[in-house]
C-alpha cells in the first residue's frame, strides 16, 4: 500500500472574469410541464416583485398541483437540503407570496400562477436565494416496470419540477474566495490517490467556479493536468471537490496545485507537495 505526505501553501494569480451558463430541460413522459424553470431578479432593499409561471397540461388527464416555496442550504458537496422558509440568513423564501397555492388543470388547458416577492427594507447586498415547487398530488406517474421473480413491478412516483430563484441585492457587491486547504488522501473505498480542495466563498455573492489540477514531479515540470468540473457556491460556505489523480504515479515526490477561476478578478491556488512509497509502514 502507497503511503503519502502533504504539505500545504497559498498562492494568488491575476486574471479575468468568466461566467457560466446552466440550462434546464421538462422531464420526458410527463403530460404536464412549467415555464420558465428560473428567475434572476436584481431589486432594491423595500421593492416588490411580481411574476407569473405558466403550467401547461399537454396530456388528456385533469391534474391537481401544489406550489410552494422553500429555503435550500448546501452542504460541502453541494447537495441542498430542503427547509421551511425563513431557516437561512440568505434564503428568500420568506419573501414570497404564491397565488394561487393549489390548481387543478385539465388536459389541453394552460394556467398561470402569481407569486410576488418583498423585499425587506434592511437587507444586505448581496446573492439570496430558494426554489420554488409545481408538485402534482393526484396523478402518480409510471417510472418504471421490472419483473421480480416472476411477478410485475411497477414504480409510480408523484412528479414535482425545480423553479429556481435567484436574487442579487443591488449594493456593495463582494465577489472573493480562496482555498483554505489542499491535500492528497486515499479514497474511502480503495487505494485510489485524491487530490482534496476545500474552497470558501467569503464574499457576498453566488460564486460559479472551474478550475484544474496541475500534478507536478520533483523537477516542476507538470506529468498531468486535470480539469476540474464546474460548481457552484455560495455566500460564506465552505466546498470541498475531491478529483481522482492518475493511477500510474511511480514512488516519488510530487505536488499538485489547484488552480480555480470563481469568476472575479483574480484565480485562486492551493499547492500541496507529497510523496508517494511503496513502504506501508511509512507516516503521513
């Protein structure tokens, strides 16, 4: 088994502003849908907002939907958890008022529901955020049929689309981040070698980040450059994106410098130097 050693250090490198853009496609099979899938709004502190989304029922079947609203806070994966509105300091769920909650839609029929955001007079500036829901409650869709020992196994499940919102509070607006620590672990499930970045967003605004993976030898000169996925964060959150490093490394001494480009004025970079040995008995 491969033993390794980590030491790490901070590095800051001037550049330029990207963006990205993320697309969103209806669920195939389903006789309903929502348009549009997002709103980005950019208020002021005290001003109300109102917008209107569409629900189509394209099938032939009435169908009755609940829409709702609610906070989301991200884990160090990126993964969202659900909440009931007002349970994170930048969610905006609290703001929203939907009309109506409920509807019931036959086949062929469009119908359209308000909701209206206020927006609190002493906010911060700054990103906010939540989704919002079109649930259906009486029409479990078929998503899949198995036979299991001889028997017919149907899966239905009630379909709900995403409607993400996104608010930019108009203000002092803070774009930063850095990476706090970089480091090569085993992966918990095998011997595999990976390269663990944490990433803090300390300014004020959601953050869509890419980036990559430099391995470098003893001498400096780089054996391997991977490419980082891109991802998001958010406002005074911490992410962690582990990338898998090529299972050819020999015994030696390496380094493997995280380059990411968040989309502000500047890329941010972590180095860690290790060493791979073929002694198990070696420490970190």
């Amino acid at each position: 088994m491969n033993c390794i050693k980590n030491y790490f250090k901070k590095n800051l490198i001037l550049f330029f502003v990207l963006a990205l853009v993320f697309n969103c496609t209806p669920l195939l099979g389903v006789s309903w849908s929502v348009i549009p899938m997002g709103f980005n709004f950019n208020p002021a502190p005290g001003d109300t907002i109102t917008k209107v989304l569409t629900v189509r029922n394209s099938g032939n079947i009435e169908e009755e939907l609940v829409i709702y609203i609610r906070d989301i806070q991200y884990n160090t994966e990126g993964n969202g958890k659900e909440l009931e509105p007002g349970n994170i300091d930048r969610g905006m769920a609290k703001w929203a008022k939907i009309y109506p909650e409920k509807i019931i839609i036959k086949g062929g029929e469009n119908k359209q529901v308000r909701f209206t955001l206020i927006v609190p007079e002493k906010i911060e500036p700054g990103s906010y955020w939540a989704n919002m829901y079109a649930e259906s409650v009486n029409n479990p869709t078929l998503m899949s049929k198995s036979e299991v020992e001889g028997k017919i196994v149907s899966i239905f499940s009630n379909i709900r689309y995403k409607i993400n919102l996104n608010t930019t509070i108009k203000g002092d607006i803070i774009k930063s981040g850095e990476i706090t620590n970089v480091k090569v672990i085993f992966n918990d499930n095998d011997t595999t070698l990976v390269v663990n970045t944490t990433f803090v967003n300390t300014g004020n605004l959601i953050l869509r980040c890419k980036g990559t993976v430099e391995i470098r030898d003893e001498m400096g000169e780089t054996i391997e450059t991977i490419s980082l996925e891109g991802f998001k964060t958010y406002p005074e959150c911490i992410r962690i994106i582990n990338k898998i490093m090529p299972s050819s490394l020999k015994p030696g001494e390496y380094s493997a410098l995280v380059v990411i480009d968040y989309g502000g004025e500047f890329l941010v970079a972590g180095e860690t130097f290790f060493e791979i040995s073929s002694d198990s008995s070696s420490e970190e």
